[in-house]
C-alpha cells in the first residue's frame, strides 16, 4: 500500500500548485482530505456514486448519514430552488463558518446525496480549503463523521490513523482550531431544528434567522392590534407552525399615545375573529423608545405615526422606522366607525403585511 502525498495547507488562500494537486485527484473522482475550522474531513465529489462509497468504506459511517455539500463561495448557495431570507441571515451572520444547514431542495448535481427532498450545506473557514473548493467546476461533499458519530479527524495525523484505506492526498493544516463537529440545522416550513450539537446553540440560531416586529399606531386598540394578530397568523402559516417564537419570530403591537391596559376595541375582536384569530386578551402597549432598540422592523401605520415616534429615538435607529405599507400609504383609522370600516381598514392592513412577509421570509 502506497503512502498518500501529504502537502501543507495554510489557513491563507491557496497556491496554483495546491489547486491543481486537489483538482487532479477530485476530477477522477478520487479521495483527499482537507482541513476545517472545526475538524478534517474526506472530500470527494458529490455527482460520482463511487467516490461517495469508497467514502464510506474509508470512514466506516452509516450509508444513510447525510453528506455535506461543502461551497467555497457564499454565491454557490443561489444554487438551491429557493433560498429563504430566513437563511440568508443565518449565513450572513455564521459563514464561513463550523455550521451546516440542511435546506429544502436538490441543487442539480447533488441528487445522490439528497435525503427525502432535504440537502445538506456548509461554507467553511479555513481559506485554504475554500480556495481550493471555489476552484472546482464540479460539486464536492466532506465528510468526517465515524459510525459512532465522533469528530475524530483533528488533525491530518488522525486521518491518516482513522481511516480504512488509502487515500491519493491529504492537506495538512495543523491542529484542527476547533476540534468538534459543525453545528447541522434543518430550516425550511415546519422545521427549525439543531439536528447535531455544536458551537452554536438553537436560541442562538433562533435570534438570527427571525424578526423582532413592532407595530404603532396611537391607542393601540386598533389598527396595530389588527395588525399585530394578523401577522402571526400570516407567519404562522408560511412557516407552517403554532408557535412563530420556535423560528425566532416576535411581533408586538403598540401606541404613541396609548392609555396602557386599555383592551382592544369591539370591533377590531370582532374582525381578527373573524379570521380566525382570537385577540379578545389585548391590553394596549405604550412606546417605549429604549425598548425599542431589540425590535429590527419598525412598522407605523401612518405618517404622523412616525414621525411622532422618530422625534423620540435616537438618530441611530431613525431608518429603521417605516410606514407599514410598503408603497407609503397611511393606514385608514377606523375608530369610531362601522363594523365595516374595520374590516376595509383590515384589508389594508392585511395587504400591506403580505408584502412584508417577503421580506421578512
């Protein structure tokens, strides 16, 4: 048995010579190993059944265990049918970085490693390594997991000790600098959920995938009561949950003049049960401006709204301030009014959330 080439891979962008050493033995579909941030894994290539099984000869892990598809730029994930905003917050906030995300969708290329419709995805740190993955034509998987689910590759030497046969390559980059297994989160309708511990916690994750939504208008027995219980009915649908907290998701009601403690108005109850939603609990909200900084969307539902709460906050947090209708119309006031009045008043709302709702899923 022939000893595998061994070559340094600094955590710095990569030589021409490293590319082409990789690339030579990832075309043929052979087997290399490359350094992370975390751990060491074995790359191959992701649309060649058979670099996917001498995979999992050489690791001895479960057959049915995911692979990761592994990105060396950010772009590659544009590559899934969809991506959501939801996930684009997480990436922002954590990539490059030790967490894997399995998404909704099959990306072309990647159908054998696909699990019930679901692909796993990650982007990581270290540049040698996401030098030398941006730099191939074709898709590639990493892989490091041991049937009892341990991170045993820490370093090229427990690579070369661990696993069940040879290998064409290994990239040595030291020490692994976080020696534990990425973070994996399933996030897609239905699903938030941390599927294998690591570096970042669920409430972590939570925090930044969702919104902090307020509404304002001025007694908060109103408009902004409507809007507020038919946003988390409109997210509770998108996301096809009962509990929009599980996605990271709040969204709060108030007034700038509110009397605090007031209940919501008849007919405002009457129209949110009319949807279906039940809001007869309401207790009017006063603005708080120095609560208002844990809030990332900021929604008046008129002119006058905002900018009577503008000249309250600081000049920081003035753009996040908006008017609930994205094309600026004030919502019509309908206190005093018919039965109808509200329910023409909660068709505006309505409407004006669900072009939000693009922005914020």
């Amino acid at each position: 048995m022939s000893a595998p080439r061994i070559e340094k891979l600094p955590d710095a962008p990569p030589s021409a010579q490293a590319i082409e050493l990789a690339s030579s033995v990832l075309r043929l579909g052979g087997v290399l190993a490359l350094p992370t941030e975390s751990v060491y894994g074995l790359c191959t290539r992701a649309d060649l059944p058979a670099g996917l099984a001498r995979v999992i000869a050489l690791t001895d892990r479960p057959a049915d265990l995911p692979f990761t598809w592994v990105i060396g730029k950010p772009s590659d994930l544009q590559r899934f049918p969809q991506v959501s905003r939801m996930v684009e917050r997480v990436v922002a906030k954590y990539w490059p970085g030790p967490l894997t995300l399995e998404l909704p969708g099959v990306p072309k290329g990647l159908e054998a490693i696909q699990s019930d419709g679901w692909t796993r995805v990650r982007l990581p740190a270290h540049q040698g390594t996401r030098g030398i993955l941006a730099a191939q034509e074709f898709p590639l998987v990493l892989a490091s997991t041991t049937s009892k689910g341990s991170a045993s590759f820490v370093s090229a030497e427990a690579v070369l000790e661990g696993v069940r046969g040879p290998l064409e390559l290994v990239f040595d980059g030291g020490p692994a600098r976080l020696p534990e297994e990425a973070s994996v989160l399933r996030l897609g309708k239905g699903r938030f959920e941390l599927l294998r511990p690591g570096l970042f916690t669920i409430e972590q994750l939570r925090k930044v995938a969702g919104l902090r939504i307020a509404l304002v208008c001025t007694g908060n027995t109103c408009r902004s009561p409507m809007a507020e219980g038919l946003a988390r009915a409109l997210l509770e649908k998108a996301l096809q949950t009962d509990d929009i907290a599980e996605f990271g998701f709040e969204v709060r009601s108030m007034g700038v003049a509110a009397s605090v403690g007031d209940s919501a108005s008849r007919h405002a109850v009457s129209v949110l049960r009319e949807a279906g939603i039940e809001f007869s609990g309401h207790r009017a909200r006063a603005v708080q401006s120095e609560n208002l900084a844990r809030f990332e969307r900021i929604y008046c539902m008129t002119r006058s709204h905002r900018a009577a709460l503008l000249s309250t906050l600081p000049p920081q947090r003035q753009l996040s301030v908006e008017l609930l209708d994205p094309e600026g119309r004030d919502v019509p006031d309908p206190i005093g009014g018919s039965l109808d009045d509200y329910r023409h008043t909660a068709v505006a709302i309505e409407r004006a959330l669900k072009k939000r709702l693009e922005e914020w899923l």
